[in-house]
C-alpha cells in the first residue's frame, strides 16, 4: 500500500476529464438524497412507485418457479432471442387483445422492463439536441433517459384531459418554423404517471390524427390503463392508429411483477428491426427465466383475476388517500382525481416550496414526491405527486394526516408574515376543518392548480443543469 | 494502531453525504492499518459504542445531531475520544446565529443579519419588523435556515415579496432563520486542521448564480479552484480570519470557514464555520489538504491521532 490515497480530487478532475458530455446530465442530487432518507422504514413514504407485490400468492409463486427449474433448467439458464421468447409474444399479444389491440407477434420486441424501451427510443431516434416533446408534468423516470441522449425536451401542459393537443399544435408549427422536427411525442395517456389524469378520447383522436397528417411518432406509455377502477375504458392511441406511427410501450410491472423486468414494445417492422439492434448492444435478451416464469404464469388463463384483485386492493387506497385529503390538506391545495393508476397530483400554493416541504415532513416521519422531478425546467416547485398504491389504507390517511399538518404549518405562517390571515395554530385549523362541509370540495378541482404549475404556453430550450435542477432524480420507481 | 468507530448516516438530511464521508474514511483508515468498525448512527448508536469499545470515533455526521453537539455529548458520556470539535463549539458553530454573534462581538466582519424564530412571526408580529430589516439589508437578502449545515433552504430574496416565501422555505429546516446581507463577490473556503490553516480553495459556479446544495456535491456544476488565485495578502488576511474564527468559537481538530470576498470592496466577510466538512471526492477540505501536500490518508491519520492525542493530554 502506497503513501497516496486512492481517490483524492486531483485523481477525480482526471477522470472528470474522459467522462462523455451526456454524463453532465446524469448526476446525483440534493432530492435524490432526501429520497433516499423516505425509505426509511420509519417513514409513511407516499414518495414511492411501487406496486403491491405482497399480494402475489406464495405458493402460486413457488410452485411456478419450480415448475420453470424442473421442466426448463437448460433454456432458465441460457441466452434467448433478442426478440424475446416466442411464448412471451404470445402472453403479450392476449395481453393487448384484452385493450382491442390486435398485434403480430413479430412486431414485438421483448425488453428489460418498459424502461428499456424508452431508452432504445432514444438511443433510435435521437440525436445530442433533438426535440422530444412530453407532457408537463413527465414521468420522472424518462427524465434521466432524455438528458442521457441529449434530447431538447419541451413539455406540453395537460390538464383533466390529459395532454393540451392545442398547446401541441401551437408548439409543432413553432417547431416546423424553426426547421425542427421533433423525433417523438412522449405520452402516458392513462392515469398519467405523476398526475393521474386520462387523456380524452376526442384528444387522442386529434393526436392519432396529427401524427398521421405530420408523419410524427408518439411513443405510448401504457402501464396503467389495466388498472382501472371506474369509468370506461378508453381506446388506447395504438388501437386507433393501427400500428403506423404509435409506438406502443407495455409491462408486466404492473399486472404482475415489477422484479421480473419484463416489458415490451410495438412498433412498425422497420423501427423494431432497429430497436432490436440497440437492445443487442445493450443486453442481447431480456432474462430466459422470467420470461419462462410469465409464460409458465399465462398458461392457466387466470391473469385477468390477479389484476382484478389488484384493482380492487387499489380503488380502496385511492379513495382513502381521496378521503384523508379532503379532511386534512387545507382549502388552498388542490388535486386531481385519478380514475385508475397508482398516483395522484396535489398542488399547493405557489408560496410553498415542496422541496422544502418533503424536508419538514420527513421530521414527521412521511414523504412525497416533489413537483420539480417531473420538470425538466424546473416547474412544478409548488406541487407533489403522491403515491397510493405502495402502502395500506391505513398508512395512507395517516401519511396525508402528518402532510396535511405541515402544509396547514405553511400555511398559517405565510398568512402572518403577509398579513393575509391570521395565524391559526395547526390544531385550531384541524378543528375548523372538521366543521366544514367536505362532501367532494375540491375534487376533480378545476385544474386550475395544474395550469398554474405550467405557466403560459410551453418551454423550450435545452435544460441546463440548473434547469435540471432536481428533474429526473428520483429512484426509477413507478418505472416500467 | 487502533479501534476505530465511524460514525456516519444518522437521521439528518445530508444522510446520503454522510455515508459518502464515511465510506471514504473507514477506506483510509483501513489502508492506514487501523481496526474498523463502522456505526450508522441510529437508535442503537449508546448500544454499540458500549459493546465495541473503541478507543476513539470518527464522527463523519454532517448536519443535525452529528453537528450540533449531541452525538459529542452521547461520547463524552459513555467516555469513547472522538475527532473534532467538543460539545459547545459544535452547538456555537452549527447554530450560524450564535456563531455571527460570537463573530460580531469579536470584532469579526461578518455580513449584517437579523434572526428570527417561528415564534417571534406567530406570536410577537415580527413580520411587522421586516420593512425595516429590508430597508437596513438592502436586496437581495439572503435568508437561511439558522442550524443547517448544506445550502438546502437557503434562498435569495430579490424583492420584498419574496421575503415572505424565502421564509415559509427556510423554516421548513429551522425554527429560527436568519435574514443576512448579501455579499456579492467570491466564495473561498479556508480548513483549518490542527490549527494550520490550509491553502485556500476557491468555489467557482459554472454558469450559475448562486452555489448551490446541488453544486457542492456533483462533479461539472462547480469548479474548484485551489489554492484560489488570490492577491497575497487578501489570502493571509482570509487564512487569519479564519484561525481567529477557528479560535473564537474552540473548535478542535479540523474545521472549515466559509468567506466572502467583497467583490465591490475587496473586504472579507465570513459566513460560517463548519465544525464536520465534507470528506467525499468532491469536498473542499481533502481538496485543500491535497494542495499543502496533505494525501487523504494522512489527512485521516492526523485528523485521528489528534484526537487520540486531545483525550491523554
């Protein structure tokens, strides 16, 4: 052992030196630090993406696992197409057939999770400074695989129907003024993940349409929309589009396992073939023995009752969180209504920095997500996206209680430094709360809150690291 | 060689830094031949001090509890030597308004400030009080939270109208914020270790206002210049104030001082001084060691033996 250490700064500039531009955008932060501090088992975290894997039968688990070691020992421990296994195209065609979707199992490519069918989009079509074009808020999760490519993103408002297809036109024509073609169209078009909102059926008509008119892709985010607890399904964009310019994203995540990491992309032969090329550099093929344990899982027929008791375990958390959000956040947070999925979206006044804020929950022992992750332009400083689907319903009222209490904290404080209103103590507005009438005030609210987040029209402009400035740092939880 | 205990983690915000600090240490340390044993510092923490019995701990805790004097108390009471300062020059130091006081009194420059608790806004109509606070600091006023070691909840305020949000942020850390003068000009960071004042290291934002919580951990977004390319003696006059800082508060072991050089006066004013430094890769004290010649091992090696020697004097 030499007298020099092993790493000192000198040795880090050097390295800093060989590191690729694209890593300037890949970094830890401050929020990824205090996310780490939610999982902390003493912490309500309502931050997480998770679903519930502690309702998977044990045995029903067990009993596949074996069958798959006993019967395919040598294909569990081998190498497979890069495609993916003829009999998982097979679960992933009823799986779509189950949405109206009508696919060629030779257009689908098995991937590592959704995930990796966001990063093969980019490492397909973008270039250091391409036009990416997703919602505003975005999955914070694609955020990382964005800057990682270098795409421009601009994000379009929403609002309770999903994505502002008028703000989108507005924005492309600006685009094609400039000589820019935007590479893809970034959409989580049910139970939008952070926001919870479901895109129109009359938008997604408008969008399959513009993308027809213009030769635009759209990448089709759609984790969710099995997960439905009330209204009727809407048509996903892929069914409407018929497989032109709607590249489709699936995964198991979500109506089976998300420790498998299996999902899937559909898209035209011509995109598959180049896709199927990058996920040959990235990791040849998705795991031979997950893929045998989903086929194994599909053979019975019995998915469809998994996922049916999986939305009834989360109808009942989304309405308790629902419940517990109206008896305790106070009169100036607003939130949307999510119809399925896993997530909803709370804004606060914008006096409130809920970065700051998620510091002064965790001493009450519970987490959210801040607003800014889901911004790559550092909106969404007032707003949070909560999570229902991670914890039971009993957490779930006390994490909004404790929330509800620092935010009332807040508050009553900015009314006494502006003089807006008097201060009340935390326990007296609890009080006056219970008194009010609470029946449906504020849900499904306006949007208000959500437009206010976005500002007037859209952003533009490559994110800079202060941009960036907590976007994309959160664990890739409630990821593909 | 020795039992050493790292203390590292705990509960506060800057847990993830902490364990980054730590981690370094505990690889220094075994390089340096010494037996390990690494605590995260939670609810067992009297526990397992009791049952390993080291002969001295290394706190690498940043922020709440690791800083403000109470793990130093919990030592002191269960008899285990440990680096860095004591118990009241940790509580002095960490509480920045305490230590502007201590500057203030001392003679000290340090920049103007007043400092208010939620209870003085809630209960006594502070907020009255702030016109004439913003009249006598003039904008843009900084406004911070008054034990928080990081930049987390320190805002600029440009206006009167942000005052009131900067505060609503800075309290989400503390119960008392403090309200400061903002010096515009350079950001130099002076460590002191063992009473030796260390070259000085200059933070240089990349394209950014202001130096950010973000910033002073990552790689790219800042950049460190060390030793600060400074007149001769504005950096004798930096490297005093800060052992007179160093001093005037009793701190012990290693410490850095965070200045401001006066971009419009050419005057220093110090900020706050650090009791527990970052040890990452990317902290400023290991980077100023590196430049007096100072490797990260016998940066450690001293930082230890120091204590070892502080506990038999």
């Amino acid at each position: 052992m030499g007298d020099r250490p092993r790493s000192t700064s000198r040795d880090l500039e050097r390295y800093a030196g060989l590191f690729a531009n694209r890593t300037r955008e890949m970094k830890s932060s401050a929020m990824r630090d205090l996310m780490a501090i939610t999982e902390r088992p003493d912490v309500i975290s309502l931050a997480g993406g998770q679903p519930d894997t502690s309702t998977f039968p044990p045995e029903s688990y067990a009993g596949l696992m074996s069958r798959v070691a006993a019967e395919s020992t040598a294909r569990a421990l081998q190498y497979g197409p890069t495609d993916g296994m003829a009999a998982v195209k097979d679960c992933i065609v009823e799986v779509m057939a189950s949405e109206d979707m009508r696919v060629d199992p030779d257009d689908v490519l098995v991937t590592t999770g959704g995930q990796q069918v966001i990063d093969l989009m980019c490492k397909t079509f973008v270039d250091p400074g391409d036009v990416v074009v997703a919602e505003a808020p975005t999955y914070p999760g694609a955020v990382p695989s964005f800057g990682s490519y270098q795409a421009d993103v601009v994000q379009v408002s929403m609002d309770a129907d999903g994505m502002r297809i008028d703000e989108l036109e507005a924005l492309l024509e600006r685009l094609e003024r400039e000589g820019r073609r935007p590479k893809f169209v970034y959409t989580v078009p049910s139970f939008q993940n952070p926001a919870g909102v479901t895109m129109s059926l009359e938008r997604r008509r408008r969008l399959v349409a513009i993308a027809h008119e213009r030769e635009l892709l759209v990448l089709e985010d759609n984790p969710y929309s099995l997960l439905r607890y009330e209204g009727e399904p809407v048509p996903t964009l892929q069914s409407l589009d018929g497989g032109n310019f709607v590249v489709y994203l699936g995964t198991f995540s979500k109506i089976l396992s998300a420790g498998i990491r299996l999902g899937w992309a559909v898209a035209p032969a011509p995109i598959i073939e180049k896709m199927n090329l990058g996920k040959q550099g990235v990791d040849l093929c998705s795991s031979s023995m997950t893929q045998l344990f989903v086929a194994e899982y599909f053979r019975d027929g019995r998915w469809t009752d998994y996922v049916a008791s999986l939305r009834e375990l989360y109808r009942r958390r989304r309405d308790a969180m629902l419940d517990a959000l109206a008896e305790h956040f106070p009169r100036e947070a607003e939130w949307t209504y999510p119809q399925g999925g896993m997530f909803l979206w709370a804004t606060l006044p914008d006096y409130i920095d809920t970065t700051d804020l998620l510091a002064r929950a965790l001493q009450d022992k519970v987490a959210f997500v801040p607003g800014r992750a889901a911004y790559l332009d550092g909106r969404g400083g007032s707003s949070m996206r909560l999570n229902f689907s991670g914890v039971g319903e009993d957490a779930i009222r006390e994490g909004i209680r404790r929330i509800g209490k620092v935010v009332r904290e807040q508050v009553g404080l900015y009314g006494t430094l502006t003089g807006a209103a008097p201060a009340a103590p935390a326990e007296q507005a609890e009080r006056a709360a219970d008194v009010i009438d609470l029946s449906g005030r504020r849900l499904a609210s306006s949007w208000a809150s959500l437009a206010r987040t976005q500002g007037v029209g859209q952003s533009s402009g490559r994110p800079t690291p202060e941009d960036n400035a907590g976007g994309g740092q959160m664990p890739p939880d409630g990821g593909r | 060689m020795s039992r050493v205990a790292v203390l590292k983690g705990g509960r506060s915000l800057e847990r993830q830094v902490s364990l980054r600090s730590g981690a370094r240490v505990e690889d220094s340390l075994e390089r340096l031949g010494h037996d390990v044993i690494a605590i995260d510092a939670g609810a067992d923490l009297v526990e397992r001090l009791r049952m390993s019995r080291p002969e001295v701990a290394f706190v690498a805790l940043h922020g709440r509890d690791g800083e403000d004097g109470t793990v130093q108390e919990l030592l002191e009471l269960v008899g285990v030597p440990y680096t860095g300062s004591g118990v009241s020059a940790c509580i002095r130091s960490n509480d920045k308004v305490l230590a502007k006081h201590a500057m203030r009194d001392d003679g000290i420059p340090t920049p103007d400030f007043y400092s208010f608790t939620q209870t003085a806004f809630r209960e006594l109509g502070a907020a009255a009080a702030l016109p004439a606070i913003e009249e006598r600091l003039e904008f843009p006023i900084v406004v911070k939270p008054a034990g928080q070691g990081s930049a987390l909840g320190i805002k600029f305020a440009g206006t009167a109208g942000d005052v009131p949000t900067a505060l609503v942020s800075a309290f989400s850390y503390d119960d008392k914020v403090l309200l400061e003068r903002h010096v515009p000009g350079r950001d130099l960071a002076v460590s002191v270790l063992d009473g030796e004042v260390l070259p000085i290291v200059e933070a240089v934002p990349v394209g950014e206002e202001f130096y950010d919580f973000e910033a002073r951990y990552q790689i790219g977004r800042t950049e460190f210049v060390c030793p600060a390319d400074l007149p001769e003696a504005v950096s004798a006059a930096a490297q005093e104030l800060a052992l007179r800082v160093f001093e005037l508060l009793g701190l012990a072991g290693f410490a850095r001082v965070d200045l401001m050089l006066e971009r419009a006066t050419d005057r220093l004013f110090v900020l706050e001084a650090d009791t527990i430094p970052g040890l990452t890769e990317t902290s400023l004290l290991p980077q100023a060691a590196d430049a007096a010649g100072i490797g990260f091992d016998a940066l450690i090696g001293r930082i230890v033996d120091g204590a070892l020697a502080r506990a038999t004097a």
